[in-house]
C-alpha cells in the first residue's frame, strides 16, 4: 500500500473508531455525566457533592439526558427538557436543549454536533414541533442545525437617586404559595399579548416553583382597597437587583409603572446600583429602562416541523430569566 492510501485508511478507521454512540441515559450514565460536567459548573463545590445535587435537583431531575459514548465512555452530553409552547394561542409540544458539554480532551472532534444532530432527528420523530436553547457561545454554532436568534434584550436602570413613589400603592414581601393562584392569572393575561412564550401548565408550575424556591417575592398592591396589582420576583446580585420576572394585572391602572418606581426604590435601599432583567416588550418601558441586545444566554428557536414557521414568531417572544435552563 503506498503512503497516501495508507494515510486515507487511518483517517477512516479513526473516523470509524470515533463516530458517537448516542445512548439516552439511566441513573449510573447521569452520574457519570454530571461527573464531567462539574468541570464546567461545578464551581467550588466537590465533585460527588455537585453530582448528588444534581441527582436532588427538580430541574436536571426533569430532564432526559443524552450521552455519546466513545468504547463505552460518555464523552458529550446534553439535557432534553420538556417544554410547551404557546404559539399564537396554539399549544405545540417543545424540547429545551441545555447543558451541552464535551469533556476538554475530547474537543474539536465534531462529538458536541453529532449529539446535537442525532437529539434533533429523536425529537422529530416524537414529532415535537419547535426547539429551544439559550447559548453562551457563537451562535453561529446552533444555526448550522436550523437555530436562530430571537430578538433578545437586557433592560436596565441606574438607581442613583430616590424615587418619587405613587401614593397609592404598597410593595411589600410575601410568600408566593398564599398567592399562586393570582399569580397564575396574572401571569397568564400578561403574557396573552405575546406571539410566542413558555406555556405553564400545572406540572410546569410545580417544578417551577421547586426549582427556584429562594428568590424574593413581592406584591404590589392598592392601598386602599387591599386589591391586589402586580407581583415581581426579585434577586440580588453583585449590587445589581435581577428582575427574574414580573407580572401586573391588565385591569390595575397604573400599576405597571408604579411597580416600577418600587423596584427602583428597594434596589436604591438595598444599595444595588441598577435594576436589570429581560423584559417582555411593553408601552412605555423605555421610560424606566435602557435596553441593548444580550451578549450571553441568547434565545435560540429551531422549527422541526414543516409547518412551523419561526421567523415571525422570533420577533415577538419573551422567556424571562427564570425560565433559563
């Protein structure tokens, strides 16, 4: 055999030898996963207690997850989490695609993709409509499988000065499971305007208020009548107060901006510099907020379906930071 078919042999055989067996996996192959990904996001936590926070979690517990192997061991992962949208006041079944991970001497060889690839065909095959993921990196890397950006921002305000509250309202700290209820209607009108958003059914909610049990919540309410007019669920971080969301009921005149006026104020007592979140698209808001594009944690739709057309539906969405996965 001369040199060059030599050559051409090897890299068929190393191709051959590194194609991914795609596995769903059972409880031993996730902790073998979250044991490679601690690298990532484990922080300063220790490895079997990082991996055994994940195993607890509600939302990595939620998810299927999915390994490539290499002779049996999982070199990329990724998590599936279920997801339905709302469509135009349609209801289409989704999958969140979150967590995509190569172990570091496994990078470059394409392994991220062929994962990628393979949980795209499951998910058409169950015949889920729509994809979602928020990415960190080049977004130019998910459009080669279909992805597109959706029209993203971060809305921020500068608290350097009081505020002149509005006289008739309150804004005061509760506990959300007293007004969940509320919440959901609430949640429900506000986000009845938007083309495209995360439907929360009961079990969604469930979770949702498993996984995030520690932010702060507050209500805003009419002074004089007790009724109640908007909520927000707030968290402090490296003197920045995060909107993690918010809702104000669509029959509360005022209530919006007066619910704003009160997050200025309690990030102005708790000595926070600005407020900070991703808000949904609303009449006024650039009164209170600058808004630019995000640089991180950029929405990303890709249709799997053929009568599903996304381009329109990306520049009318909203997912808030709690819903980040």
């Amino acid at each position: 055999m001369n040199e060059w078919l030599y050559f051409a042999s090897c890299q068929r055989a190393i191709h051959v030898r590194e194609k991914l067996r795609v596995v769903e996996a059972g409880e031993a192959l996730r902790r073998a996963i979250f044991r490679n990904v601690h690298e990532s996001w484990g922080g300063e936590l220790l490895v079997d207690e990082f991996v055994a926070r994940r195993l607890r979690s509600p939302h990595h517990s939620r998810a299927r997850w999915f390994a490539g192997l290499i002779a049996g061991e999982p070199v990329s992962s990724l998590g599936w989490f279920p997801l339905k949208l709302s469509v135009c006041g349609r209801l289409l079944n989704a999958v969140g695609v979150g967590a995509v991970h190569t172990v570091p001497q496994w990078r470059g060889r394409g392994f991220a993709s062929q994962l990628l690839e393979h949980v795209l065909a499951q998910a058409r095959q169950e015949e889920i409509a729509v994809a979602l993921l928020f990415t960190e990196i080049d977004p130019a890397f998910y459009e080669r499988f279909g992805f597109r950006c959706c029209n993203a921002r971060v809305h921020t305000a500068v608290v350097n000065r009081p505020v002149k509250l509005p006289q008739q309202f309150l804004f005061e700290p509760i506990h959300p499971q007293r007004h969940l209820a509320w919440i959901k209607r609430v949640h429900e009108r506000f986000h009845s305007t938007l083309q495209l958003h995360i439907h929360r059914d009961s079990d969604y909610w469930h979770y949702w208020m498993q996984r995030w049990p520690v932010p702060k919540w507050f209500l805003l309410r009419h002074k004089a009548s007790g009724q109640r007019a908007g909520y927000a669920r707030l968290r402090a971080r490296e003197r920045t107060l995060l909107v993690e969301e918010y809702g104000v009921d669509p029959d509360a005149a005022a209530a919006e901006p007066a619910l704003f006026a009160h997050l200025a104020e309690l990030a102005r007592q708790a000595r926070c510099e600005a407020v900070s979140g991703w808000l949904p698209p609303r009449p006024g808001l650039e009164r209170w907020f600058h808004a630019e594009p995000r640089r991180s944690c950029i929405p990303m739709l890709a249709p799997l379906q053929t009568d599903i057309d996304a381009k329109p539906l990306r520049q009318s969405c909203h997912f808030w930071m709690s819903e980040y996965f």
